[in-house]
C-alpha cells in the first residue's frame, strides 16, 4: 500500500515561556496526537514505524522528541514528556489492552537498542561498543553489535531511554547551551503472537524514534575547535539526508543513494521504503534565521511528496494458513448464495 510521509512543522518561541501560537506546554501533546498516535498503533498491528525531528540548531528537536530539561522531567513527568516517552507509553498501553482484551491468547515481546551517529561513526548508547555496523537483511537494516535490551513495559523503556540520553554526546554553542551534537536513534522491535482458535498470526514491526542533531551555521553558533568539526559531520550527514529526500521526491525509481552516510543508510526503510513515517520539522520563531526557516520548509514539502510502500509483517503459522484459506472458502460460499438469493442476480465467481 502506498502511503505518503507526514510532515508536522512546530514552531519554538523566541524564548521559552513566551507563547504566541500554540499553548507550547499542550504542543508536544497536540502533535503527538496528529502524528504519533497512528504510527504506534500502527506498530502493534506489524507495520514499521518511523517518527523524526528535523530543523536548525536550537529550533526546538530534543525538547519534542524528548521532553523538557533536565532528562528527568522529559522522561518522567507526564506533562513535560516528549514524543519518545509519550509513543513508548502508547505502546505498552496497547499491547496490554489487546492482550486483556483478546478473545485467544495474545503475548508480545519488546527489544530496544539505542544508537548515536557521531562524527560519522555509530555508537552504542547502551552500552561501550563504538564500532557498530549495519547490515542489509533484503529491505531491512539492521545495526549489529548494539547492545539489545528486553523491555516489558513502560518504565522499563524510560529507564533505558535516560541512560541513553545520559550517554549522548552533548556541548554548548552560541546557539545551544545543551546541543546535541549527534543524531540520536531509538530502535525498539515489537513482536505479537495471537492463536484465536486454529489460527495462530505472529507479527513484527520496528519502530524508529529519531532526534536529529540541528544543522549549524558557523556564524551564528560560533563554534570552533572540537565543535566546528562536530558540526562539519553534522552538516554533512545532513545534506545527504536532504539530497536523499529531493531524489526520492523528484523520481523514485531512480536509483537513491542511501549508503552515502550512516543516517540515510539506517533510515533506508522509513524514506520511501516500508514504513509510516512522520517528520517534525522545528523551526525557530526570530526573523534572524528566516533563510534556515525557508530552507527547512523546503526540505518539508520533499517530505511530503515521498510516498512509501507500507506492508503489514505478518506470518500465519502452522496451520493457520489452511484455516483461514477454509474461512475464505466458506466465506466465498456464503457470498454466492448471498447473491443467489437476492434480486439483483449478479454472478460471483470463485
Ligand atoms: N516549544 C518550546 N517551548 C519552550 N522551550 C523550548 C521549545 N522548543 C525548544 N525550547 C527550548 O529551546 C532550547 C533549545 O531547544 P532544543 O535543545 O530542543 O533544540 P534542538 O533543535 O534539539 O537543538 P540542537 O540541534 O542544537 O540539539 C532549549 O532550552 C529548549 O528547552
């Protein structure tokens, strides 16, 4: 199925407090709503999901995708959430109702690893391992050498997602107190065993929670030293990504150069491949940066032209493939004789 990429722009206020278009301490909640809900329900039900925040530095990314400052209230404290902890808790929330409101037996099983991409090379924040690697499964990629966490419910997705954001790499600019200055890739895998009767349907799905790090003008955040070559990788992973999205919206059965970084590479799924996927475009309020605005806008509206090819991951096992071929003949019979009764006397074939 054929699903474009969403595209949600929220705006920051010049400095925090300052509130002109939107309630700010309600916004998390509202885009969460438009945007996150049916990627997370989505995931449930075997579809891959990818959610992430895109825009110049200090535009507002992590305060989405995470929450307030400190870590601690962005993760723990319900009304400071952003959309990583508020799609976590969905999740769980879900997978618990269908499991008390199945009419068989429902079970579900959650891993997590959490990745930067810093200065070019893939780091475990869960764990010491700086030389990750991605592997191409078929359509799939998958980071090898990440550390790979159970998680069975909410608290234990918080957990693991402090200990990440305490690991990630993060310094001061002129722009950004608390910059981060990595693209920061939450990954959890999902997967659901339902039997109702004869039929057994497993399902599986991935879901991507992604704060980007913001692209730098070296005027404006004056960095140097250390933090202008951080901004160097930054600017250029970036570029790639935004190269990646023009081509995909200009002509995608042209050949898309993913492998040109990390980011698209690890993305390769959520950018017109099979996956629902939802960009946060942040933009930053002052008329001092309209020119990073605009082309934040630009890269926007590529977004929102890129359809992908969405799939439910679905496997019937056992017997169940012979169950529900016998439920779609009965259901065939059930339909011609339907019909045969009724007066329009329109003919059905098998
Ligand atoms: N909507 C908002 N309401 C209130 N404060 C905000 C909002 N968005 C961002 N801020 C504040 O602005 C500052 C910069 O935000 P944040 O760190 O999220 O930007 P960023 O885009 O992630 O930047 P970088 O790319 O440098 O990491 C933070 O102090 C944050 O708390």
């Amino acid at each position: 199925m054929a699903e474009y990429m969403r595209v949600t722009v929220r705006i920051r206020p010049i400095e925090p407090g300052q509130t002109p278009f939107l309630s700010f301490d309600n916004a998390t909640e509202e885009v969460f709503v438009a945007t996150g809900k049916r990627i997370v329900e989505g995931c449930v039900e075997g579809y891959n999901g990818t959610m992430f925040a895109y825009g110049q530095t200090g535009s507002g990314k992590t305060h989405t995708m995470l929450g307030a400052e400190p870590i601690e209230q962005g993760l723990y404290h319900e009304q400071n959430r952003g959309i990583i902890p508020r799609a976590v808790q969905h999740l769980f929330e879900l997978l618990q109702e269908k499991k008390s409101k199945s009419a068989g037996e429902f079970n579900y099983v959650a891993h997590a690893r959490f990745v930067e991409l810093y200065k070019d090379e893939l780091h475990d924040l869960l764990g010491p391992n700086n030389q990750l690697k991605l592997r191409d499964y078929g359509e799939d990629v998958v980071v090898t050498g990440a550390e790979e966490r159970q998680i069975d419910c909410t608290q234990d997705a918080l957990n693991i997602l402090k200990l990440g954001f305490d690991n990630r790499k993060v310094g001061g600019t002129a722009m950004n107190q608390h910059s981060s200055r990595s693209h920061a890739i939450f990954i959890m895998n999902i997967e659901t065993k339902e039997t109702v009767g004869n039929f057994t349907t497993k399902r599986k799905s991935q879901l991507n929670l992604v704060d980007l790090a913001g692209s730098e003008k070296q005027q404006s955040a004056r960095s140097s030293g250390e933090r202008f070559k951080e901004a160097t990788h930054i600017n250029g992973s970036l570029s790639v990504l935004g190269r990646v999205i023009r081509s995909l919206a200009a002509n995608p059965s042209k050949y898309i150069s993913y492998r040109d970084s990390y980011l698209t590479h690890i993305l390769r799924n959520s950018l017109g491949g099979n996956s629902r996927t939802v960009v946060i475009v942040n933009v930053h309020q002052n008329p001092e940066y309209a020119s990073d605005t605009i082309s934040s806008f630009a890269f926007a509206e590529s977004c929102s032209k890129i359809t992908n090819r969405v799939k439910v991951n679905e496997d019937l096992e056992g017997d169940s493939l012979t169950a529900w071929k016998e439920e779609v003949k009965r259901l065939k019979g059930e339909l011609i004789a339907a019909h045969n009764n009724s007066k329009l006397g329109k003919s059905i074939t098998e």
